[in-house]
C-alpha cells in the first residue's frame, strides 16, 4: 500500500494543511509566504515561511550515484556573512514523482550571541554561510547518516544549514547588538528557514513521510522546529535528537553546584540568547520533557544520549532535580536527560516514542562520545543492544509503518 503523506497543499499564496489520507499535491508552485522574513517582527509560532526567494546554487554527483543539491535562501540572511542554505540529497535516476521518506539533517555548532559592543561570541563561529561540504557531510557521516542513506525504504536526503546559530529558534527577531553596514538590526531565522526548506523539498520531490534528525544543538532543535511545524499542521514522522536538550532545573543545579564549566546555561547567557529565538520558545513550557508529559508535542521522539558526554558534564555525580520527586544523586549527563526520558516512559508500552541511554566510547574515556549516532561504534551499557543504531532505523520503520 502506498503510504499517505502528512503535509500541506501549496498554492501561491498560501500554505494549507492538508488532511491526514490524502495524498500530497506537489510540484505546482514553490512560493511561500512573501510577508515572512521582510520585517523585523517575529512571526507566529505556526506559520510557513517563506520560500520564494530560494534560488539553485551548486550540484555535484558522487562516485556512489548520488546528486546533491544547494540552494541558498535570499529571505533569510546568515548573521555575519551569507544566506541559509540547503542540500537536497537523491540518488542519480531517481524521479521527483516518486513518493519517498525524507531524512532532514540538522547540524549542530552551539548556541551564539553578539556583546554589547557588537563582538560575536567565539569570533562569530557557525555565523557565516555554509557550503555544499558540509552540508552534503552531513548526509554522508558514518553511523545513523549512512543507514539511512543506503536504507530499503529508498530516503532522500535534505541537510539544513544553523548559520544564525540560534538553535533553529529564530523567527524574524531581531539580534541585540548585531547590526549590518548600513546600521540596519540583523535578525535571526534559523525556525524560519529551516521550515522554508522543508516546505520547498516536499513540493519539489513527492515525498511520504519526513524526520528530523539533530546532534548537539540542532538536537535542541529538532524539538523547536518539530513543535513549530506540528502547531502548523505539517508534523513530521519522528524526531531523532542525539546529545542536545533543554532542561532549566538541570543548568540551575549544575551551575549551583559547581559541576563543570559551560558557556551556556547561565543568566548571563540567557540574557543574551534568549532574544534571538522565537517567544514561544523561551516559556519554560518549552522544555521537551514538559511538551511531552503535557501533550503538546505529538510527534514521536527518539530520544539518545551518551552517558559520560562531557558536553552535559559527563557523568560527574551531581545531586539531580527530578520533576515532582525529591533529588537524587545522578550523573549529570544522565541528570539532564532524566525528565524526558520519565516523560517517555511515562506513556507506557503504546507510547511511539523511545528514549536510548548509551554507552559509545572514542578514546581512553569511557562513553565520552558526543553525538554518538555520527560514528559507527557500539554501545557497552548492557541494557541495550551494541548495535543500538539499529534499534533506532528499526524504530523509524515503524514511524513509516504509522502513516501506512
């Protein structure tokens, strides 16, 4: 049986949800919305973003038969240099007619700010236009990228660029202390355009079923951009986010008790990141755990992270803020990802979504990796399987099996 899309019908002026059971128009018109993106006012939480100013940079083929794709999108400037970009991954010969799953990658590279003064946080690192090789990498990692790649079901491929490096929460608001040549307030987009390029590859190649797929901090915004196009009415098929996730209790306890060192977390840097995402996603309802446990967040969620990641602090023992229940000492990797993962399990053995503690070690550190499902290593915590990767592309099938 030929699997139904979930999506929307395009016209030229509007993005419309369409029914789940009927099949998706595409191919007609790839405008979007002209308003978004052109005022420095955010735009609401559940709107399309604008597509129409998306123009073909690059192609290149591999020697393994694959096309890949760049398109830059004119709408939505980088916050230093640049446009976002984009790459649209298909395998040479494939027909844009056909209807296939989409595999949405969405890089990491932290969370940035401008100062007072206009210096940009770490020299303005990810804040610049990215190219066709790292994106198309990132179609092209070892581990989880490269299953997929090669999977039966026959993905394509779309990896998004993060060069507001706002965590994909950016909805035309506008960058304190980031100004361009003329004077003029830049803003940040990375909702926005990543939503843009989704909406433009599923007009532009029929497609049945989509994921976003996240490490780091395009982890942190699979949720943001999933719970965006939910609220649009264009949900995709599952969230995988791998090493990265909000939890507000967690950075007040690790900074209190002097767990470790981190840019990221504190008032200071909150004052200064929180204005460059949307609004919606500031509220501390926002927070994954809290999405799920609530029922705001219907898209299934792969939940993975790696023990002793040092990024959340390794596994240094820390005394955890559970949600509703006394503290409990924990590592704080594991402290971090706690409440979601109770949010998970919470849904008891009908819930469609899973949550994947791991142990995958690079180096003399044990579970040190961040990130895992980039690498193909295995994962020791004998509470899973060593080839855990595979858990996940089985889990993924079953999200395909849920729009059959």
């Amino acid at each position: 049986m030929e699997r139904v899309a979930k999506g929307v019908v395009m016209s030229s002026n509007s993005l419309v949800p369409a029914r789940r059971g009927l099949k998706r128009t595409v191919g007609l018109i790839t405008v979007g919305v002209l308003a978004l993106g052109l005022s420095a006012c955010e735009a609401p939480f559940d709107s399309p973003a604008n597509s129409s100013q998306i123009v073909k940079v690059e192609e290149s083929v591999t020697s393994d038969g694959w096309k890949y794709e760049l398109f830059r999108n004119l709408a939505f400037p980088c916050s230093l240099e640049g446009y976002q970009t984009f790459v649209i991954a298909s395998k040479l010969g494939d027909s844009a007619s056909t209807s296939r799953p989409l595999w949405v990658r969405m890089r990491g590279g932290g969370s940035g700010w401008f100062e007072a003064d206009g210096t940009p946080f770490q020299g303005g690192e990810n804040m610049t236009e990215d190219g066709m090789t790292i994106l198309r990498s990132q179609l092209r990692q070892p581990g989880l990228s490269t299953r997929i790649r090669n999977h039966p079901a026959g993905f394509r491929g779309l990896a998004v660029s993060m060069c507001n490096r706002d965590t994909y929460g950016g909805a035309n608001n506008p960058d304190p202390n980031n100004f361009d040549a003329n004077g003029k307030q830049r803003t940040t987009n990375g909702l926005l355009a990543t939503k843009a390029a989704i909406q433009f590859t599923l007009v532009r190649h029929a497609t049945s079923d989509f994921f976003l797929a996240g490490g780091s901090a395009g982890s942190a915004g699979t949720y943001h951009v999933g719970w965006s196009l939910e609220e649009q009415g264009l949900a995709p098929a599952g969230i995988v986010a791998d090493g990265g996730i909000r939890n507000d209790a967690w950075e007040t306890a690790r900074l209190a008790q002097g767990i470790c060192n981190s840019p990221y977390g504190s008032p200071e840097w909150e004052a200064k990141f929180s204005p460059r995402v949307h609004s919606q996603l500031r509220a501390p309802a926002a927070q994954p755990h809290l999405l799920v446990a609530s029922g705001q967040l219907t898209v299934p969620v792969m939940q993975v992270w790696t023990h002793g990641d040092a990024t959340t602090c390794a596994d240094v023992p820390m005394s955890c803020p559970i949600p509703g229940a006394p503290s409990v000492t924990m590592g704080a990797s594991d402290c971090k990802n706690e409440p979601l993962r109770a949010a998970i399990v919470a849904q008891g053995p009908s819930g469609r979504s899973k949550s994947l503690g791991v142990c995958v070690t690079n180096g003399a550190t044990p579970c040190n990796v961040h990130v895992s499902t980039r690498m193909e290593l295995p994962n020791t915590d004998p509470a899973l399987p060593a080839d855990y990767l595979s858990l996940i592309t089985d889990w993924v099938e079953d999200r395909l099996a849920d729009g059959s």
